[in-house]
C-alpha cells in the first residue's frame, strides 16, 4: 500500500521503512512550514509599518530583498542548492535581526499565530543566522547601525 492510497491512520502491525518515515517526517515540516508562512509575512509587514521599530533594521529588511532579486549575487543562483543558500541565510538574519530590534513585547502585539509557532520561528532564525560567517554578520550588522 502506498502513502498516496492510506486512507486509514498506521496501526501498530505495519512497517514503516526509514526512508518512508524520513519523507513523512519532511513533508510534515513543509506543511508546517507552509502554515505559518502567512502570519509570518502579516507580522513583517506589520513591524515594517510600525514606528517603534529601528528605521536601519526596516531598512536592512529592504536592501536584503533587493539583493535577493538583483541578478549579482554572491554565490551565483545558477549553481544548484548552494546558489539559493546566500539568499535564504541573508534573509533569515535579516528577519531574525528585525525581530530582535523590535523588542518582544512589539512583536507580540503584531503576531497573528499560535505563541509556540513564533517561538518555531525564532528558533529557525536563530539556527540559519549561526551559519552566516562571521565577516559577512559583521558587514550586514554595520549597515543596520
């Protein structure tokens, strides 16, 4: 039976392969992450417009946007997987750099979703900004002074 044809939930006597578990477990994620992308964009919106939040980190939220649709790039989008990875890190320190300027009781007015799925979010803006280099935080957090 494929995943495609399971109407019913597992029951105990089935086995499931590591790799099927691993596919269910990743197409969980996605799902997840495809739920809160909307009140993620309405709560980066929202701050962009509130004027309590740092005009350089808005701005920084803007300049990294325009990097991810300027054809120059640092590492070619042509090259694959690792040509998309400097735009996805840049954003996500740029996100995470706009929430942690705006202080958490800002944030907390504008968010829309369940707590624990801001905190979701926090932690995975945390994880991808530790893979940015240290030079390129430096250079990026000297913008946003």
């Amino acid at each position: 039976m494929t995943d495609e044809t399971r109407t019913h939930p597992l029951t105990p006597d089935e086995v499931i392969s590591p790799q099927q578990a691993a596919t269910q477990r990743m197409a969980g994620l996605v799902r997840d992450l495809a739920m809160m992308l909307p009140n993620l964009v309405k709560l980066l919106g929202r701050l962009v417009k509130d004027g309590r939040v740092p005009r350089r980190s808005k701005l920084l939220i803007g300049a990294v946007l325009v990097y991810m649709a300027s054809p120059v790039d640092l590492i070619p989008d042509a090259i694959p997987v690792v040509g998309l990875a400097d735009d996805v890190l840049l954003a996500a320190y740029a996100v995470n750099h706009l929430l942690s300027t705006s202080g958490e009781q800002v944030v907390s007015e504008h968010w829309d979703g369940p707590d624990d799925i801001l905190e979701l979010i926090q932690n995975i803006l945390d994880t991808t900004s530790n893979m940015i280099p240290q030079p390129l935080k430096r250079w990026v957090d000297r913008l946003a002074r």
